[in-house]
C-alpha cells in the first residue's frame, strides 16, 4: 500500500487567521512573529524534548528538518515500512501486518509537526490567511475575476462548488504556493 501524507500547519480557513498573536508564552519559553501561536501549540503539547528544543528557538533550522526526517524513516524502517519524504510528502508503502497507528505514532514521536510548521512557514512566511492568498493567488494567475476574494474562496471551499476550473493548472499553482512560492 502506497500513502502519501501531506504536510500543512496553520492552513485553515478561517476568519481570524490574520490576527494571529505575535508574542505567546509558554512555561518559561517566549515565541515571537507571525506563527508564534504556532510555535507554542507545538511546544506545549510536544512529545518529546527533542521536539521541544527543536521549537524553543522559534526556529526550525535545515538541519533539524533533516534530523527529523532522518529519526522519521528511521522509526518506519524499523517498523517494516519503506518511506522516503518528497515535495512537502512521506510517502511510503506499508505491509498489510503494520497498522496506520504504528506509522502514525513514528511521524508524531519523531518531529513531523516540525517538519510540517517549518514547511508551512517557508511557503507562507508572513502567515496569510488561507483564503486570503488563495484569492489573491487565483486572481494573479487569471483564473477568477479581479474582484475575487478572500470570502468568495472560503464560500466555495465550503460549498464544494467553484467559479473557477479546479482541474486548471492555475489552481494547481495556487495550491502549490499561494503566496508566489517557497521562500528559501
């Protein structure tokens, strides 16, 4: 069995997503910026102290990524499952005698939340609303008219039904990077 999990924090679409708190404390630890909330949610409900150091910074180094990427298909390996993350994506295969709950628990015990928030933060540094940017991204791309916004994508996100192709490579885009791309 082939899965592909995906990786998204901080990617809902609500209403308050642009008034995030941009100083939060938790215990002794004082985070700062557009995903502090972010960061502390994580902190404060870390599994372990690797994950809790990893965060305490505010901070998520390419070399922790790669640390916890690397603890990741450790864990699964051990388990008998072949993974290999690509694009934002685990993606592994899973013998049938291996329950979801095994790989689960390798993904959550090893860092994917931090793998998952540094991920969302290079894509979206400033911490945009998810519909905002997806508006703002569709119009950008020609793929709905100029006065598109951000409750008129948060209405067909809800509805299922939408003004514009969802099959286009426009939207595709947009997906992707909504807001103009990876930051590096």
């Amino acid at each position: 069995m082939l899965v592909a999990l995906l990786s998204c924090v901080g990617c809902s679409a609500t209403k308050d997503s642009n008034k995030v708190p941009a100083v939060v404390r938790v215990d002794d630890v004082t985070f700062k910026g557009p995903w502090a909330a972010d960061f502390a949610e994580l902190y404060q409900h870390a599994e372990g102290d690797e994950v809790r150091r990893a965060l305490q910074d505010g901070v998520i180094s390419a070399g922790e990524y790669r640390h916890f990427e690397h603890s990741i298909e450790e864990c699964l390996d051990g388990r008998g499952v072949r993974a290999r993350f690509t694009q934002g994506q685990w993606l592994y295969e899973r013998p049938a005698d291996v329950p979801d709950d095994d790989v689960d628990r390798c993904l959550e015990a090893n860092g994917a939340t931090v793998m998952t928030l540094r991920d969302s933060m290079l894509q979206n540094p400033e911490h945009i609303d998810e519909s905002e940017s997806m508006a703002r991204c569709l119009v950008r791309e020609g793929a709905v008219v100029p006065m598109y916004d951000a409750q008129d994508y948060a209405r067909e996100l809800e509805s299922g039904k939408y003004s514009f192709d969802v099959e286009s490579e426009a939207f595709s885009k947009c997906l992707e990077a909504p807001v103009g791309g990876w930051q590096k």
